[in-house]
C-alpha cells in the first residue's frame, strides 16, 4: 500500500503534525469549516442564552475536536466523555456539581439541582458548556439516562449539547428528540477542505508554505471519503513513510546536445557516459616543452572568451577571468623606469603629459557685479507674492530630528543646558505617532480564527486599542489575550500600530486591504 502513495513534495518539518488524538481549545487554528455550528454556538454562549442541542454525525467525521474547540469559548466548561458502569444519572449529577460548584457534594439531589442552578445563573461571562460524548455507549441505554437528566439539565443556565452517532439516533424515541432545541449534523469535509486541513498543519510546522499537489488531494479524498480520523491517520502514514524514503529523481530518456559553430558541421554530442572511450593521460607527452611557441598577444587586442555558467557566481568568475588580463598581476622581471633620487617618498606621482595651470594672483579675487545683488533684492522686495522661504518637510521623523538639532543649536551658549553627547543621545527617542508595519504574511491571513477575524474586520472600519472596552465584550475576552492577538497580527503585518499618548492603537495595513479586496472581501473605496 505505501508504494501507491502520491508525491507530497514535503518542505523541511519538525514533526509529523498528524495526530489521531482529538484537538484540544488550544488548537482550535487547526479546525477548518464548520463556521456554520461554531457561530452560532459561540453566540449562545456569549449571550448567556441557555440552549439544549444535539449533534449527530459519523463516527471519526470531527465532533469530539468540535465541542473541545467550541469550549475555549467559555471559562466554564465540562466535557463528559467516560461512561460509567451503574448508578450513572447520580455520578453524572456529581461530576457537573464538582466542577461548577464544589466538591461538597449534598446528599439530597433536590438540593443538588438547586445549588447548580443558582451557580450557573450566577456565574458571570459566559455561561457554561456541558457535552455528553459517549460514542460506544448503547443508544437505547443512553436514550434512559438523558431523559431522566433532562429536568435537571432543563433548568440549567448552560448550552448543553449532547452528541450521538448515526446508530444511536436511529435508537433513540422522537418524542426525546423533540424536547431539544436545535439538532446538528456534522458532514464529512469536501474536497477543499481536506486541502485545507492537510495545508494548515503542515504549514504549522514547516518554515516555508506548502502547497498540497492536486494528484495527493484526489488520492486522500477518494480513500477517506473527508471524514476527519481518516484523514489524519491516511496523512499520518504517508508523512510518515515520504520522511523516511525519500523520493528517488526520475529524469526523462537521454538528449543529445548539439553544438553548431561557423563554417562547421553539426556535432552531436550524447550523453551516455557508458558510450564514450576511454581516457587515458600521457604523462610523458605532458612533460615535453611545446614545439611551436604561440606568439605574444597584445592587451588591447586580446578579446576574453565568453564567460561559463556558474550559478550565482557566475559574475564573479568573469570579472577574475578579465582582470588577470586587464590588470595582471606584478611580474619582477619587467624592468621600470628609476626613481628620481631627490623626490621623497611620501610625494604624490604625476605624469608627465599633465600639463600645469598657473593662477594669476587676479584670477584669485573674483568680484560679483553689486548691480546683480540690488535688482535681485530690489525685484525680491516689489514683488507683492514674496514671502518668506520655508522648506515643506511632510516626514515626521525628520521634523523630530530638526526639533532636536534646533535645541542644540539653541543652547549652545546656555551654560545650563546639556552636553551635545547628551543631546545626540536623545535622537534615539521613538518617534510619538510614526505608524509602523511589517510586510504582510499571506499564510496568517489566509488562517484566521474567529477572535482575530473579527478584529481585522473592526480594523478595516475604525481604529481601535487593546483596551477597548467595547471590543472586549464582543469577544468576551480580556485585555491580555486582546494584546496578544493584536501583536500577532501586526507581526504578520495585517494590522499597523501607531503610538498615540500612552495607547497603542491598531488599524488594518494597506497591504493586507489590497489583499482582502483581490479576494473579493472588500469593495475597493472610490
């Protein structure tokens, strides 16, 4: 099976990226698609707007990596994924009190249930998430448990959300499913997107993009069917086996090279190294003096031969090649005219063709016509549109740098003011209000999050800073991680930061609106 493999043309990664273990909410950039039951869900949640749902899919098409990825959006979330043997509505009702509550368990589950409702509707943020994940539990058996929990869970402030394969749907009673609020169905990833999960973590852990080849897309797509555990354990084996069997260069059937000079017939020279005689080097005839002696070239007659291909190097090589005839090198047995024996040293050599200019002690004193000066300054004064010349500098850094030369030349006589060594120093004070970017990072761009998505499109129509009471609520994140997000923009050069007193505020770059604009995201400003 490894030898029908297709190519993947791989760049140089630190590690296989595929794992066949779910993702964590820390790896939620990795989750591709799917917008359609995140958003909504992520909503819920941060508008405390209590929900019971269901989420039914294939088994290995992603749902156990969607709820981990959803739960990042909330500090407050419990996933249930170990089915106990008995008793399992009471150590159900435990676990939930013990995470949301505290570990002082009551005895009485009416109290129980009513501890758990007053901490959840007084819990600030988002409200909380609960996930029932029991894929080999029997659907008829987990059908009872859900319906006795469902009063319980009915009066919960939380988006409880219960998961279940295609088998146990079919097992589960309509009148059970009715009492939920939404129903999800999770599908298989289409061709794209399998291109999109194999791109993104590869590219995660490469230092150069990678682009997944055509044929590699068609193989994965035809044996996966785009459910996401095979997927990942197919790109598993074949990262796998490409990293410890390099491909071996298949090149085409031999050429011919032919070589055409003036006057010449045609010479074909093949390529086959098997087909050539063989060479034999004559020591003896080396060693012999040259029996026609080549007559001297002249400089200026000598025409250098073409210069060779050398890759990178080829430049440098013609220039040595011209040089060694152009300049050559000193030779102690050309014979050179004497030194004069009275010059010194130190004195500066001179041809002798140069011919010396003598200046007239006349010619030193040059007297500018005064007539000239008092009709410039006359027109100067009559005309009614002078003003004053000032020179128009738009670079705020150089209206710093001449702000700071001007009070150095200021207090050159003040005895108070500072050293120049001082006042030099302060040149290297940041510029207040100078925009800065970086050059856009196509990759980034192309791999948003939802966090950071909603941050470009904020940039896109006003500016704003991390401490942007506004903005933090619409995310329902804090300063910290609002700060990180925008530095990690920034660095992939799709925000610009600019100082602005003590706050930093952030607005999108120009490269990153051109490159939103192609893609057809934006409409371009009149």
């Amino acid at each position: 099976m490894s030898e029908e493999y297709p190519i993947l043309g791989l760049p140089g990664i630190r590690e296989n990226p595929f794992q066949s273990r779910p993702l964590e909410g820390r790896n939620s950039d990795h989750l591709i698609g799917r917008s359609e039951i995140i958003d909504p869900w992520a909503r819920f949640l941060r508008t405390r707007t209590a929900r019971l749902t269901l989420l039914v899919g294939e088994t290995g098409t992603g749902r156990t990596s969607l709820m981990r990825c959803i739960s990042k959006e909330t500090d407050l979330s419990l996933h249930l994924d170990m089915f106990h043997t008995d008793n399992h509505v009471q150590k159900i009702l435990d676990e939930i009190y013990t995470r949301f509550v505290n570990f002082d368990t009551p005895s009485n589950n009416q109290e129980l249930v009513h501890r758990l409702v007053t901490a959840t509707e007084e819990s600030s943020g988002s409200i909380p998430l609960i996930t029932f994940d029991y894929p080999n539990a029997d659907g008829e058996k987990l059908a009872t448990i859900i319906s006795n929990l469902l009063p319980a869970l009915e009066r919960l402030k939380a988006v409880v959300v219960v998961i279940l394969s295609v088998n146990q749907r079919s097992q589960w009673p309509e009148n059970l499913i009715e009492k939920f609020d939404h129903l999800e169905v999770v599908q298989p990833f289409t061709k794209e997107e399998v291109r999109q999960v194999c791109e993104s973590r590869i590219n995660n852990v490469a230092n150069v993009a990678w682009n997944m080849p055509e044929g590699a897309v068609e193989y994965l797509y035809e044996n996966t069917s785009g459910k996401a555990s095979k997927i990942i354990r197919l790109m598993r084996d074949m990262v796998d086996y490409e990293r410890e069997n390099p491909r071996e260069v298949k090149f085409e059937d031999e050429q011919e090279v032919v070589v055409r000079e003036e006057n010449s017939p045609v010479i074909n020279i093949e390529t086959d190294i098997d087909k050539s005689p063989d060479f034999d080097l004559d020591l003896d005839m080396l060693a012999e003096e040259p029996r026609n002696h080549p007559k001297p070239v002249r400089a200026e007659h000598f025409n250098p031969p073409p210069p060779s291909s050398f890759g990178g190097f080829g430049g440098l090589v013609s220039r040595n090649r011209t040089n060694m005839h152009v300049d050559p090198r000193f030779d102690e047995n050309i014979m050179r005219e004497p030194l004069d024996e009275n010059s010194d040293g130190s004195d500066f050599w001179q041809s002798e063709d140069m011919k010396s200019v003598v200046i007239s002690k006349e010619d030193e004193i040059l007297e500018e016509p005064q007539i000239f000066e008092e009709e410039y300054e006359h027109e100067i004064m009559e005309s009614p549109s002078a003003e004053p010349f000032e020179q128009i500098i738009e670079d705020p850094y150089e209206k710093a740098v001449l702000n700071v030369f001007g009070k150095i030349l200021s207090n050159q006589n003040n005895e108070s003011a500072a050293t120049l060594s001082e006042l030099l120093m302060r040149l290297r004070m940041p510029v207040i209000g100078q925009k800065e970017s970086n050059a856009l990072n196509i990759h980034v761009l192309r791999n948003l999050g939802k966090n950071e998505s909603v941050i470009v499109e904020v940039s896109t129509q006003r500016e704003f800073s991390p401490s942007d009471p506004r903005l933090q609520d619409q995310l329902g994140i804090k300063r910290p991680r609002m700060s990180q997000i925008c530095n990690k923009l920034y660095r992939a050069g799709i925000l610009s930061v600019q100082q602005k007193g003590k706050s930093r505020v952030f607005r999108v770059t120009n490269d990153a609106k051109v490159q939103l604009i192609a893609w057809g995201m934006m409409e371009a400003e009149a």
